[in-house]
C-alpha cells in the first residue's frame, strides 16, 4: 500500500509541476482517493490546488525536479521493499555467467526439437513462440532451398565476438567408442538435454541429482577416487607388462587395434609401408608398401610430387567402427581404404586424390547413418568423403595454417568435428556450409591433437608448441574453457607428443623416452612406464578398446606389446587358434566326419595349413574342473527365462518367470580391480534404496501365453521388457517405469533395439507378426508379415541393413531395415527321422562379422549365410541327446555355448561346429538340487571370450569359466594324419552328427 501511494503521489506533483491541473485533479480523484480515509495527508494534497506553486508548502520546499525527485522516491522505495519479510533473501540478484542465457535459449531450443515427429541433423528452428516440426527431406544433411540459400541452423546468430561457450553452437536433440572415431554417446556438456538437473528426481535419486543403490549385503560405504583402496590397485588395470615384442621392420608412425578382433594390430610406417599382426602369435599377416593404385587419376600436382620425391609415409591408419575397412593416410596427397575380410585377406577398396600435400590425418564418422571419412592436410582444410564411392560431401575451409588434427563426435544425432592446425587454433564444424563455430587457441598455442573419452562424455587434448612445451588438458565443453590441465612434462620434446585415453579412467601421452600416465581426475602425474626401455624419445601409442592391451613403438623398429592381466589372457586365448584358420574355416561345411573346402582351386597346401584345427572332446564333472559362481536372487522368483550381460560387462541382468528382474553388479574388490565379471568374486544384487524391483507390467496377461523377453540399449541405461502384458521401459539405474505400451493382445514375444536408433524396436509378436516401433512418437511405423506362427528370434546386421527374424514355424525371413521391405525366407531343415515341438522356439543370432548367423532349434545348431538364407553349417542332436534349449555365440564369435534340457553344457567351436567339451550337470549344480534343473537361457560375456552364465529353471545363475591355468575351454590335438584326400579329419561327438547343409 505504502509502495502504491508514493508512486501515485509522485505522479500528482509531477502534474502539479506542469501545470497540468486537470490531470492533477484526475489523480487525485482516481488514485489518491482511495486513501482519504486513512489521515489527514489526502487533505493537505488536495490543498496543493489551491497554490500556485506547490513548493510553497513547507514540507515541498526541497523538491528540485521530476529527474531528482524520481531517484529519491526510488531509493525509498527500495528501503520499503527491504524492509518487507516476505523479501528478505530474496533480492540478491545470482552470480550469472556470461554463457547462462545463451545456455538456457539452446536448452529450450533442444527441447523444442526433441518433441519433433521427425528430428532432422541442424534444424531450421526460428522461434521459441511456435511448435518446431524440421522440414521433411530424405538427406538430413544441409540443402539449399529454392533460392538456393543455405537453411542454416539457428545458432550462428547467437555467436558473440567473445569467445562462444561450446555448447552454444549447437542444438542437440533427445542416445567409445576410441578415440576419433564418431560413437554414440549419452552425456553431458554440449547443452545435452539431458542434464540431470533438469530431470524430476525418481525412486532412488539423491539430492545432487545422482542415483544412490544399495546392494544386499553389502555397506553403504562409498569409495571415492583418490582415496588409498583405489591408488593401490588402479595401476593394476593399466598396461604395463611388456607380453610381446613386434619387429616391424621400418619405424612405426601410427598404429590402430581393430575394434572387435583387438588382437589385430595394423600400422604404419615413416617409409609408406602398413602391415597388419596378429600380436598374439606375433605374425604379420599382410604387408604392403605405398604405391598408386591409379595414376591416370592422379592430379598432375599430385604426380609431380610423387615424381619429385618419390618417398612416403603413413601420417595416420585406422580402423572403421565396425572393423571391415581401413583408411591410410599419407605424406602425399593420398588416402587409400582397404576392406577386410579376416584372417590375411585385404583388398583394395577406394584411392582418393585427398589433399594438396600431406593428408595429415584421417577419422570417420556415420553421418545421416552414412559411414565417411574425414580427412585434413597441408592445404588448410578439411574434406568429408563417402566412403562407399568416393564422393566428396563437404569441404571445411577457414584455417589459415595447415590441418594438423580431425576429431568428430556427435551427441545423438547432432554430429560435428573439431580440427586443428599447427598455429594452434581449434575450430568446430557441423555439416554444413556455413563455416567453423567455434574458434580457439590451444594451451601455448600448440599443435594440438583432441580426443574424447570413451563414453563420449569427456573431452581432451594433447600438443607441443614450437617451443617445445607440451600440453595435455580436459576441456569444460559447457564454457570453451579449460577444466584442467594435467601435470608432469620436465623436459621440452622434441617433437609433437602422441595421446590416447582408455577406460574412461586413463590419459596416456609417449614423452621423455617413457609412457606418462593421469588419472583423468587428478592433474598429477600418476605413473610413468618404460616399457622396459629402449624407447624413442616421443614413442607412438595405441590402445586396444578394452584398454587391456597398449601397442608402443621402440627403438631399432619394434613394437611393444603392453598388457594388463586381462591382456595376456586375451593374447593366450588368440595364440590358440590363428584368426586365418578361423576366417577359411567359416568356407568350410562339414560332412560325414570329413571336411570338403568351398573352393576347389585352392591348393592342397593352402587347404591343409588353413584347414580349422581339430579338439579332442574334454568331458566336466566335477567342480574342481572348472570356475563356477552361483548367483542366488534374495526374492522369491521361479526360473530364469531371459540372462543378459551388460554392455559393459559389468553385471548380469536376469528375467524370471514371474515378471521380475533382477541385476546382479561386481563391485571393485582385492580380489576385482577390475569390476568386470568374474568367479573369482561375488557380485551384489543391486536395489534402489525405494526397495521396488523392475517388474513388468500383467495387464491382461495370461500366463499360458506369456513368453518372457527384453532388449538391452546399448548404453547400459534402459531395458525394454515384456512378460505377456505391456511393454514395460525401465531406468536401469532407478528401476523406475518410464513408460508401458503396446497392451496385449496380441503379446509381445521378442524385442530388439535397432542398431542405429534407440528410438526404433522390433517387436515380435504372437500373432506372426512383427511390429517396428517408434518409442519417440509412440507410434508403430512399419507391421511386417512373413510367419505363421508367433515371432520367436529376432536379429539385426548394422553392416548389411538387415533384420533376420524367425518364428515357432521354423521360418527364417530376412527384411531391409531400412525400407523394411522382405527380402528372402526359406525353412529351418528339420532333419529326416527328426520330429520338432508344435511351437518350438528358433532363436537366430548374427556372427561378429555381420554376414553369418546362428540360428539354434532344439533338433540342431546351423550356420547361415545372410545373403541368400544359405544353411553352410550344422550340427544335429543325436537321437540319445536331449533337446536343445539355448545357445549363443561366445563374444568372438569363435565358440558356441549350448544348453540342453538334460542339464548338459556342450561347448562348440563355431568354425566347424565341432564339440570342444561338454559340462555336466553335477559340475556346476548343488549336490542336494531336487528335480530336473536344466539351462534355460544361455549368455555369453561382451568381453571375455571364454566366460558364460546359464540362467536355470531352479530360480538361479551360474557363471563359467574354464580352469585359470589353461584358460579356454577343451584341449586341441596334435595334427592328425592326412586321409586319403589330404585332408584332416575331425573328430566328431558321439550322439550327435555333422552335416553339410
């Protein structure tokens, strides 16, 4: 009231002032009247008419005029407000940084284009007063519209000429990855949307916005980074054991693990040379020196260099994501890609002219779900190359000095690319036309390198200035700052130092003749590693995915092989069986005991050095004869219909019959530096501190019909899951329900995430058909039809674009997952004599190169060809043997873990589906178990070739491995005598039979 009154008694003087009586009197009639019954003040203002300057009035003497009198009445004003409780704290304006705004303008804009029916790569969004929807176009990279202007993203008119904080240029919609190599990625920075800030606490979630569990069994007790348990062992899970030596032959100039064999190692060398090893039995299975492929195609400059001075060197070579193709790029003008189809067998794939002088560097990416590379050189750019054909997408100009470093990311389906020249500058790139985005100095100006975490979550860099200082920091992306910078160079290098990250624990950089090794969160210098010396001064280093093996190159042109504990098993488990055997042996059917090889032109010697290697069937009975780890849930819970491993190999995830989940974790231990699984220690069964259980929704289900089933996201965060009711999705860090759909009937009986979109699921139903479902939109886009009776197996190649399902009918139908059209079908091969289960379940199950699957049936094992749905292998139970229940690939692809309804484990190799050994059932269960228990499901671990769990119809887990000392599962035999046609002959199982199919 008091605030009112002044404010409308200044505006009566005011009017006073002016001469302006009617107005006057209008105030005082309309605002000041109100208060006439309060005292005697509305009295004496009214008298104010009465002269002819109000200043006459005595307590009016000291008003000078309207500008002074205002900025008294405003500090009374702020005096009342003060002075009123209800403000009190309340009117400190917060500490806002510069970025805040922009940051809460591109957050809105996120959300906007996270609720769009069809979110594009940089969409066109104009305004936050009206519902975005991106323009519906078959490319999501940028086109010209009519008048052929750019529809550039929104943000570039937000650029200010400070320095742009880095989430600001960009807009990232509502899903490691090495190192320079483009990966999926939840996570933070950027202005993800999905900033736990910004998202309702669940079930579970403390106060600052993280999830806290509790463990049966196990104490509340929190082991914080730093801390003493921790420092003791975390040198443990670094490389440090030197397990094998390379002798390369010319100086290692870059090197690369492929991505899923990662004891395959190829580099390049200073004198244009690559070669590819096996570090596991230390062969070099291909050796290539530079030359052109074509040189009528060559630009003339390129061909005068070449002619000018005819040596080359590898400047970078890498891997694609997937493991089929390699990129080399070199000193001159030139990048080469190579496919690879196993073992030795490397061919020639694209030349491109890339670069006027050298091609520094070369990444790809998998843009609009097309895979490119990405290359930077000495004329300043940077140029994005499809890789199918060749063609040219786009080309980044805008450094003035020469590219020395391409780094491309995305965070969802927002891509992007950091490059950097040796003046020192960072520069950002979206795909698109209209220039960098962000524009920045490296630490000291340097020449600089940049890599992400694995998780994608965290970002790096890594250079050495002209003179000599080197550099390695952690960037907050929120604020295009630098978070931290790490510690520990002494002396200046004498040339660029190298970096990589593993584990999203680890930096490693090669400086000083010796490996320097941080903890991502803490700056000091965590331990240095000499590789057992004769290092170069600045060694080039490479670490495998897992971070469990590091390639090193040294001195008189070697390369060392550094491992972990985990490493040298994994160079163990390789060096049993060569990776060329193995890539033949996938040519090979087997057949009434004997081999016959696919092509006959081979040559006998050829066939018989390639030939897969013969087991001699190694029976287990008794527990002292493997490693064993029941896990027993502490609910009540019949028997397990669905196991799973975490993508990170970390925990087992269970589903019982009676719709309850339950996840089992390994903690980090004296026993488990490592907290992968292992029987070696026993894991926690995780709850949240809400005590509920994920438990998948019943409505109108009915038992009879159920068929339990779930699909894990690539990220470890969400489970999709159905036991004949809705489809349940669950957090799997609260176990809250996000969200139920698709209400039966009909029920739900597979699910499977589709490769490239975690927005996309197949659902298999009963019905025969199969539903693709949109989680975004909530909607079903495609219904396909191709069985007769309900969807048991579903399957997904990212390399071929297609979805391989099978059903209760012994129906194997392949589809385009992309325009989701069918393509081939044909009949599972019932062997003669052999009669199946009316509704007998065939699961399939694509091999680790993409072009072959499994496909398990309770009368066989068979292998596939994907192309023409061609059966190349099986394997047939024996009439004496008990039906099979479940069966999977190991991780590599190299074995078969199969259970059967009599409790027996057999173990396949899956070059030849040769039974390696067989675990019974009083190995591995409790002496005193009643009824017939048996595996029902079978899983194999992500990372550990030879570890698996069964889930049984006892309600529990048992997790397997063969004995430390030997290290994989059967024993190999000696070399057999040739038969008569030269070639081996295998030992097949008794009970069982071999055929060609």
């Amino acid at each position: 009231m008091k605030i009112f009154f002044e404010i409308r008694k200044q505006k009566y003087l005011e009017a006073l002032d002016k001469l302006d009586r009617a107005k006057a009197v209008a105030i005082l009639n309309k605002d000041l009247k109100v208060f006439s019954t309060f005292n005697d003040l509305f009295k004496e203002m009214t008298q104010l008419l009465t002269l002819d300057n109000f200043r006459e009035n005595e307590q009016l003497v000291g008003y000078r005029d309207t500008k002074t009198a205002r900025a008294i009445m405003l500090v009374e004003l702020k005096k009342l407000i003060e002075a009123n409780p209800l403000f009190r704290e309340k009117l400190q304006f917060p500490t806002v940084k510069n970025s805040r705004l922009r940051m809460l303008i591109n957050q809105s804009l996120n959300w906007q284009h996270s609720l769009c029916p069809n979110p594009r790569q940089n969409p066109d969004i104009r305004t936050l007063f009206l519902d975005h929807s991106c323009r519906n176009s078959n490319d999501s990279f940028a086109r010209l519209n009519g008048n052929n202007q750019l529809m550039c993203s929104p943000f570039q008119s937000l650029t200010p000429p400070v320095q742009t904080p880095l989430s600001i240029w960009m807009s990232i919609p509502s899903t490691a990855s090495h190192p320079a190599v483009s990966a999926a990625a939840n996570g933070s920075g950027f202005g993800f949307l999905g900033n736990p800030a910004a998202i309702p606490k669940g079930p579970g979630e403390s106060s600052d916005g993280t999830y806290k569990m509790t463990f049966s069994g196990a104490s509340d007790r929190i082991m914080l980074p730093g801390s003493n348990a921790v420092q003791s062992g975390i040198i443990d899970e670094f490389p440090k054991t030197v397990a094998r030596t390379l002798n390369q032959g010319s100086v290692p100039t870059s090197m690369d693990f492929h991505p899923i064999q990662q004891t395959l190692l190829l580099v390049g060398t200073n004198v244009g040379d690559i070669s590819l090893w096996e570090a596991s039995s230390r062969e070099k299975l291909v050796s290539r020196s530079f030359q052109v492929w074509d040189i009528g195609t060559s630009s003339i400059l390129s061909k005068a260099a070449l002619v000018k001075d005819p040596s080359v060197s590898v400047k970078r070579i890498l891997w694609t994501p997937d493991g089929n193709i390699c990129g080399v790029a070199y000193s001159k003008h030139m990048m080469q890609l190579y496919r690879y189809h196993g073992g030795n067998d490397i061919r020639q794939h694209l030349e491109i002219d890339a670069h006027v002088g050298s091609v520094n560097d070369l990444a790809f990416c998998n843009p609009n779900k097309q895979l490119c590379a990405i290359t930077c050189g000495d004329d300043t750019t940077i140029k994005v190359w499809d890789v199918a054909t060749g063609a040219k997408l786009y080309a980044f100009e805008g450094h003035a000095a020469p590219v020395y470093s391409v780094c491309p990311h995305n965070k969802e389906n927002v891509h992007f690319v950091f490059s950097t020249s040796i003046d020192g500058k960072i520069k950002a790139w979206l795909y698109d036309l209209a220039g960098s985005r962000v524009d920045y100095e490296a630490p000291g100006r340097s020449c600089t390198t940049m890599a992400y975490s694995a998780d994608g979550k965290r970002l790096f860099s890594c250079g050495t200035s002209k003179d000599g200082e080197s550099h390695v920091v952690e960037w907050n992306e929120n604020e295009g700052s630098v978070k931290r910078a790490y510690q520990g160079f002494h002396k200046h290098s004498s040339s660029v130092v190298q970096f990589d990250t593993t584990r999203n624990r680890f930096l490693a950089v090669g400086d000083d003749y010796s490996i320097k090794v941080w903890d991502m969160d803490n700056v000091n210098l965590f331990t240095t590693i000499n590789a057992e010396g004769d290092l170069p001064a600045c060694p080039r280093i490479r670490f495998n995915k897992d971070g469990t093996l590091l390639a090193v190159s040294a001195n008189e042109n070697r390369i060392k092989i550094l491992a972990t504990a985990d490493g040298v098993r994994l160079l163990r488990t390789y060096d049993s069986h060569s990776l060329v055997a193995s890539r033949v042996a996938s040519e090979t059917l087997t057949m009434n005991g004997g081999t016959r090889n696919l092509d006959d032109a081979k040559t006998r010697s050829t066939e018989e050095s390639n030939a897969p290697r013969l087991w001699r069937l190694t029976e287990i009975s008794k527990a002292a004869q493997l490693r064993s780890l029941r896990l027993s849930p502490t609910v009540n819970i019949d028997k397990i219909s669905r196991l799973i491993y975490t993508n990170s190999g970390t925990s087992i995830l269970a589903l019982a019959s009676n719709a309850i989940h339950l996840l089992w974790k390994w903690l980090r231990t004296d026993q488990n530096l490592s907290t992968k699984a292992t029987t070696k220690a026993a894991p926690q069964l995780v709850q949240p501190t809400s005590g509920m259980l994920m438990t998948n929704d019943l409505t109108n289900s009915r038992p009879e019909d159920a068929v339990p089933c779930f699909a894990l996201s690539k990220n470890d965060s969400y489970v999709m899951s159905s036991s004949g009711g809705k489809i349940s999705l669950f957090n799997m860090m609260s176990f809250k329900t996000m969200t139920t759909f698709m209400c039966p009937p009909p029920v739900a009986t597979f699910l499977a995430f589709h490769p490239k979109d975690n927005n996309i699921i197949a659902v298999g139903m009963d019905d025969s058909t199969i539903n693709i479902y949109n989680v975004r939109v909530d909607e079903v886009k495609k219904k396909l039809k191709g069985h007769s009776k309900r969807v048991t197996g579903l399957a997904f190649s990212f390399l071929l674009n297609t979805l391989v399902s099978s059903g209760a009918d012994a129906q194997i139908v392949s589809w385009n997952s992309e325009s989701w059209e069918k393509q081939k079908s044909t009949s599972l091969q019932i062997p003669s004599g052999r009669s199946a289960a009316v509704l007998s379940d065939t699961q399939v199950q694509f091999h680790q190169d993409q072009t072959h699957f499994l496909v398990v049936h309770e009368t066989q094992l068979s292998i596939y060809e994907v192309a023409e749905l061609k059966c190349i292998k099986q394997w047939v139970a024996g009439e004496s043997s008990s039906p099979i229940s479940h069966a999977t690939f190991s991780c590599d692809s190299q074995l078969v873990y199969t259970g059967f309804l009599d409790g027996v484990i057999s173990i396949f190799g899956a070059a030849n589906l040769q039974e390696r050994c067989q675990i019974n059932p009083t190995a591995y269960l409790p002496t005193n178990v009643s009824g017939m228990v048996f595996p029902q499901v079978v899983a194999a671990h992500p990372h550990e070739p030879n570890q698996f769990a069964v889930g049984l119809t006892d309600g529990g887990v048992v997790v397997l491995e063969p004995p430390e000392a030997e290290g994989k599962w059967g024993l190999p035999l000696p070399p057999p005598p040739s038969a008569e046609n030269g070639l081996p002959t295998p030992v097949a199982a008794s009970g069982s039979d071999q055929h060609q199919c």
